[in-house]
C-alpha cells in the first residue's frame, strides 16, 4: 500500500471522515482526518481490517507497520488513531500463524508495536468490540486507550497454551501493577470496559462512537509530549508487601494448573517484568513464549479452540446446514420443572433476555423453584453488575411463574426439564402438543432418554429436540443438541441459536442411549469399579486421574452427584442385587462383567456427600472435602475375599490406560454409529461438560498424541485379560485407522463411511 493519499473507491464514510483507500480484506486501511474538519490538528486514522475479527495476518502486520510508518513521516499528521473495521478492535495474533514456522518478511507483531510505542506523535487506541492478545498488546504500545462502553479487553493467550508475545507481560504490570496483571494474564479472562476502566487499562470511556472520540481526544493531545505514556520506560507501580503477593500467586497459580505449563510460564513472565529493564523482560517473555509454542499443550489448546469452533457450523447428511435452515426467532420460551437443572435454565434463558414462563406442577415446589431462581438471578445481576453489565430481574412480564399449562399457549419454545422418567416425559410431551401452537420447539433435557420415543407421542415430532444442558446449567456451557429421526434442521438450527444466544457451546448429536457425553462414560467408570475390585483405592484412582489433569477424579466426582441416582435408575430396571433372579452370578449381567459395588454402599444409605459417606467419609452430610474412610478400605477387602478376587498392585499407568482407552474406544464406536459427526464434536463435548483436561486436547485428539497404534495394542493387551468386558475389544474404526497409517484427527470422519450416519 502506497502512502500516497487517494481519493475514496467508493466506501462511503460519513463526515468528520475523509477516506484514502478502499476497505479491502486483509490490510490496514489508511484514512486522514482533512484538517479543516476537525481544526486545527491532523489526526490520522489506521483503521485495522481482516475480517471478522482484524486478527493480525502476516499481510495485515505489514500493512499497518507502513501506516504507521507513514503516519510517523507525513509533517501534516499531527496525531494517530488505531481502530478495527467493522466495530471490532482485534482478537490478536492470527493462531493460524503459529503452526507456519516460515515468517518471510514479516514484521514480528512486537516489533510493530516497538514502533507504534517510540512513536513522538501521540497514539490511540479505539477499541471497540474486542481487544484480545496482540489486539490489547497493540492497544498497550498506544499512549492512550478509549474504549467503547460494551468493549472487552484481555490476554487470553494462556488458554492457547502460550503466554502474551508481543510484550503484554511487560507492559500490563507498568501499567496495572503485578496483582492485576497476574489475575489477567494467567487466567486469560475477558473484561469489560467498565473493570478496564477501574483497573486503569484504558483512560475512557465512551457510549457512542468511540472512533470519533478517540479523533477528538488525539487532537487535544497532538501538542502534549508522549513520553511519559510509553509504557516501556514506565516503572511498575511497587507494594510494600509484593514478595507475599507473588508467593500466594504462585500457589494459586500451581493449584489450578495440574500439569498445564502455561499459567506457570505466565507467571513467570509478568514476575520478570519486576526484576527485569524492559528490554530484558521483553527476551524473557520471548524466550517463554517459543518455549510454549513448541509445546503439545500450545497444539492441543489450538486444536481445541478450532473443534469447538467448528461445531457451529453443523451439517447433516440430507445437507442441511445454516445455509439451507434458518433458525426461528425465541421470545418467549417456557421450562417444565424448577429442580437443579429447571432452575438453571431459567437463568441462562433471562440471561439471554428471552422471556419466560417457569412452570411446576405443585404449589410447595413452586414457590421453591421461584426462590431458589430469584435467589441465583439476583446473585447473576450482581455479579454482571460488577463487570458494568446489566441483567433486568424485575422487569414487568419478563419472568412468570405458574401452575397451568394454559400459560404456555403463546410460547415459542419449552424445554422440559422433569426426571429421567419415560413415561413421566410422555406425559408432559402428549399435553404440549395439545396445549402449545403447533410452530413451538418442544425440547427435552433429558441426559440419555430416547428423542423418538417423547416424539412420537406429540403431534408434531419434527418441532422435538433435545437440549441436553450440563449441571449447574447457568454455569455449564456445553449443549448437547439431540436430532430424533423426525427432527426439522429447523429445530437444530433454533436450538443451536438459542444455545449460541445463552452462551452455550452447542453440538449437534445423533440419537442413543446416553447420546455422546454419558455413553462415553459407562466404560469409563466401569473401570474405575472393575480396578478397585482388583485392588486399587478409590483414591489410588483418583489421583492418578487427577494426576492427567482432570479437576476431580471419578470417584469424587460420583460422591458429589449421589451414588444413588444411578442405582435408583438400574433397580426400577431390575438390575440390582435384591431385584435380580438367584441364579444370576453377582459380578455379571448378561454375560458381561458387572461391578455390583456402588449399589452395596447404596443399600447401606452411603450415598456420597450428602450423606456424609461415599467412597469417602466427609465430616457431615453435605461435607465437600473428601477424607479416606477405612471403612471402606475393610469392606473393599472383604468382598474381594467373598468373591475369590486376587488382589494385586495396580500401577498409575494401567489405571490410566483402562479408564482412558476404554472411554477412547467407545468414542470410535460412537463415530461408527455417526452419533457424532467428527471427533473434534467428542472432543468438545468432553472438555465442555466432562473435565476432560483442556491442554490433553480432548480424548480423541490424545489418542491420535499418543499413537493408535499404541491405544489398539493396549487394549488387546486389555481385552485378552479380560474377556467379560467387551467395551475393551478394540473398535473396528480404531483398527481401520491403524491399518490405514494412523491418519490425522482431521481425516477420520472422512474413513468411517457414511452407512451408519445419524446425522
Ligand atoms: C496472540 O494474540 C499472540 C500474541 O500475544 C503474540 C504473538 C507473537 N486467530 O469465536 P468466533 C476465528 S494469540 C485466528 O466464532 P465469537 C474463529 O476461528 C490470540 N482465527 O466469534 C472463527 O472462524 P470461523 C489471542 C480466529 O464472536 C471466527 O474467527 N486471542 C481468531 O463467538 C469467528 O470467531 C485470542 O485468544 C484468532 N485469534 O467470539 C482470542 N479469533 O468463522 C480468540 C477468532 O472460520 N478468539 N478467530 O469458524 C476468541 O476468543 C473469540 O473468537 C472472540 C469472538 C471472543 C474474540
């Protein structure tokens, strides 16, 4: 791009602008304020354009290190403006970038920033939209910053398994201090203009166009001196108790970590900006960010934000998809029952600011669910409140409670969230269909029910979907969408809409029992059962689990749900001890190896957590921390020796590969069956709703890390030694793969056949 200025090609730009350039994609577009406009000073404006979100390509570096190179030279621009096109300041660095070692000739985004930074003219930064990673770093190499009042700002390079590179760790702290920064920059969290403001990162505010804002600031600020603004030779503000701040950082830092490198590395690099001339932090920070980038969890985390992006844009094999389904609009949904997870919709749905209708079928457990939500949403529009955002509780109409399905006759939308009962859920789907107009989505949250069978009693199946929403439901942000066999791409296309509009991430599943989530879990969990009957500890368990990354292992995990939701499930299906005919061997149902253990701690009233024991004792029922109960210990031993089972040392690794491999397995059969449509959907699913490490990648990325080879030859090895579980015999997908040359993640949905697609 020249810097000779041209007339406008034909974007219209309304006055005080004056445009030089065409906006085209990929490049910083130059624009400069006609003097007479604004008066006495020029004010350049380098507006920031790769759509959607200006993320830096190597063309866009490029093109803004020559504006602002120009801008420095030209005598008739007095002061700088940097925005992004479209309302968006920047998401950062292009992450696409970061696998390209070959950089040619471009300029490092740091090196930009260098220059924006030594600038003598002052700089500003218009942020509106986003300001994320290198997109604040820029904004940080600015003298000043403006921001619009519904912008969000952050580095959240840490949740890409690498650390801010462009010397955001070095400038923050000048500017915030080392409390804030290491908040911000080990946690990678979002924030609002209005906390921006508070903590000092941007100098104002404003609620209408912050472009124009920032023009007029920078004219006033076109004869001020720059210098005390760079925040390169600033110095970090100091704290007379800083050594005990960064000790109690680092803990908090490592307790939340569990083996992921990059908050530590975080850490030290905001740490080194306290000890370090700027220059020298700069090659710290340098050095820590190609340390992380070279990492696997850098790889996994990348994969990851890519998967779960990906699962926007769904399509099935009828080739339906966002371009052939519009979703229809939601304002007024209505939900069936006010338990945990009724509640918990509620809340997302107000959130969204579509109304609703929250329904219960008695007085007593009205008036709770109507508490219990006032109770959450107040605690909601708190919480937003201190970001500077607003949830409107009480507004007239937005929010009402009832009795009578006659209330739900205008409603757009109902999501049932009743108990996993079958015929309980008929019930409730046979009056909707009678009640609600017939254009109404009718959802289920059900967690593993079949869709078919609730539609079929309804008048119209194809408006039935499931909305499978994860535990509590305002904070979860997974979304299992569940397509039946008579689902409208209508339906999907509302539900992940809806999904989108409440924060969720959604995926689209096919139809089966436990649908993706939960059935990748039964083989999981078996193993966990069948390796205590063998001779681990619950915690032995745990602690390895924990140990891969996952915040809870399964055993804890089991004692904080409630061991007996499951074994009430299985004893109405006549599954259980006392339930099953003599001649049943105890340890196998139907031929298959079965772990009756849970429903022994059941019938003896442990129920977990809320009964104070569990597969661990707590101090009182409702107890959150875990202690080993010796108890249990004793009643492990006494059933191995009622049941002749030799007991033997069971290393970390054979925990870890039988619970890992075997949920690994299932997720092949799952793609098999096309109840996902692509690993990166399981993936997503388990890292969003499962505790899945995030830096692992998700289960079937970690088994592509770790070689299928290596994951088939585990589980033969497995599944000879034990023939009674067939959920170790190795999928044929897995085999296929391997006899294939163990493609990439990338290319497995293409080599599992399209017959037995669901979706
Ligand atoms: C960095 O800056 C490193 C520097 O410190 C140092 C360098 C030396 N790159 O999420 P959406 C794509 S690291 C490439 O659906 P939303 C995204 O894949 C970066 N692509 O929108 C999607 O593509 P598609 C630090 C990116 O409104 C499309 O844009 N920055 C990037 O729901 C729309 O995205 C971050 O970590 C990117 N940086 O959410 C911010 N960002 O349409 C990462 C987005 O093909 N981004 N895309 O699927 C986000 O968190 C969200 O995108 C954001 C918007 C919240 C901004």
């Amino acid at each position: 791009m020249s810097l000779a200025l041209k007339p406008s090609l034909g974007v219209a730009i309304p006055p005080p602008f004056t445009q030089y350039s065409s906006l085209q994609t990929d490049r910083v577009d130059w624009e400069s304020m006609a003097q007479y406009v604004l008066g006495k000073a020029a004010v350049a404006v380098i507006r920031i354009c790769n759509p959607p979100l200006n993320t830096f390509s190597a063309k866009t570096l490029l093109a803004l290190q020559q504006e602002v190179k120009h801008a420095n030279i030209d005598p008739t621009v007095k002061a700088v403006v940097i925005c992004g096109a479209n309302g968006k300041f920047s998401a950062g660095a292009d992450i696409k970038m970061f696998s390209s070692l070959d950089r040619g000739s471009t300029p490092s985004l740091g090196s930009v920033i260098d220059l924006i930074e030594k600038s003598d003219k002052p700089m500003v930064a218009a942020i509106e939209g986003v300001a994320f990673g290198g997109g604040l770093e820029v904004a940080l190499g600015c003298h000043y910053r403006i921001a619009h009042v519904q912008a969000r700002v952050g580095l959240p390079e840490v949740t890409l398994g690498i650390l801010p590179g462009a010397g955001g760790t070095q400038r923050l702290p000048r500017l915030i201090g080392i409390p804030a920064s290491l908040d911000i920059i080990t946690t990678g969290r979002h924030i609002w203009a209005a906390e921006a403001l508070k903590l000092g990162i941007i100098d104002e505010i404003v609620e209408e166009n912050t472009v124009e804002a920032a023009i007029r600031f920078a004219e006033r600020m076109s004869d001020h001196p720059v210098g005390l603004h760079r925040l390169c030779s600033k110095q970090i503000p100091s704290l007379p108790n800083m050594d005990a701040i960064i000790k109690e950082a680092l803990v908090k830092v490592k307790k939340q970590a569990r083996g992921y490198l990059a908050p530590e590395m975080c850490f030290q690099a905001v740490v080194a900006s306290l000890h370090l001339p700027f220059e020298e932090g700069l090659r710290k920070e340098r050095d820590l960010f190609h340390f992380l980038l070279s990492s696997g969890q850098a790889k996994a985390l990348q994969y990851a934000f890519f998967a779960q992006r990906n699962m926007e844009k769904w399509t099935l094999p009828s080739g339906a998809s966002w371009k052939t389904a519009a979703p229809k609009p939601i304002q007024r949904a209505a939900v069936i029952g006010l338990g945990t997870m009724g509640r918990g919709i509620v809340v997302s749905l107000m959130k969204a600011k579509i109304a609703v209708v929250a329904m219960e079928q008695d007085k007593n457990n009205l008036e709770q669910g109507r508490g219990a939500v006032m109770a959450l949403l107040d605690r909601e529009a708190l919480r937003m409140q201190q970001s500077g955002q607003t949830l409107d509780v009480h507004k007239p109409g937005l929010l009402h409670f009832t009795l009578d399905f006659n209330a739900l006759q205008d409603v757009d939308l109902v999501i049932e969230a009743v108990f996993e009962d079958m015929a309980l859920k008929k019930k409730i789907f046979h009056k909707l269909s009678t009640v609600c107009k017939p254009e109404a989505f009718l959802c289920t949250n059900t967690s593993c029910l079949d869709i078919d069978e609730i539609a079929a009693v309804t008048r119209h199946p194809h408006q039935v979907i499931g909305t499978h929403f994860f535990s509590p439901a305002h904070v979860m942000k997974l979304l299992e969408v569940i397509y039946g066999q008579h689902t409208s791409p209508t339906a999907i296309a509302t539900a992940m809409s809806l999904g989108k509009a409440m924060g969720k991430i959604g995926v689209v599943v096919g139809n089966c029992f436990g649908f993706v989530g939960n059935r990748l879990l039964g083989p999981f969990r078996d193993q966990a059962h069948f390796l205590i009957e063998e001779g681990s500890t619950p915690e032995e368990v745990d602690q390895a689990l924990e140990g891969f990354g996952f915040k809870m292992g399964p055993f804890q995990v089991s004692d904080l749900a409630g061991l007996d939701i499951g074994w009430r499930l299985r004893k109405e299906q006549g599954l259980t001890g006392a339930s099953l005919p003599l001649s049943t061997p105890p340890r196998k149902r139907g031929g298959r190896r079965y772990s009756p253990l849970l429903d022994f701690l059941c019938e003896k009233g442990r129920y977990g957590q809320k009964t104070g024991k569990g597969w661990y004792q707590y101090d009182k029922p409702g107890g959150r921390v875990p202690k080993s109960d010796p108890w249990l210990h004793g009643f492990l031993a006494d059933y191995r020796n009622t049941y002749n089972i030799t007991t033997r040392t069971i290393t970390q690794d054979e925990i870890l590969e039988r619970c890992l491999y075997s949920l690994v397995n299932e997720g092949f059969q799952i793609l098999s069956d096309g109840i996902a449509s692509c690993p990166e959907a399981i993936d997503t699913i388990y890292i969003n709703g499962y505790g899945w490490p995030r830096h692992r990648g998700g289960p079937m990325f970690y088994a592509s890390e770790v070689g299928l080879s290596v994951v088939l030859a585990k589980l033969q090895k497995y599944a000879e030694a034990n023939p009674d579980i067939p959920s170790l015999q190795p999928s044929p997908l897995l085999r296929k793969l391997v006899a294939l040359g163990s493609p990439p993640v990338s290319e497995w949905s293409s080599l599992v056949g399209s017959q037995n697609s669901k979706l």
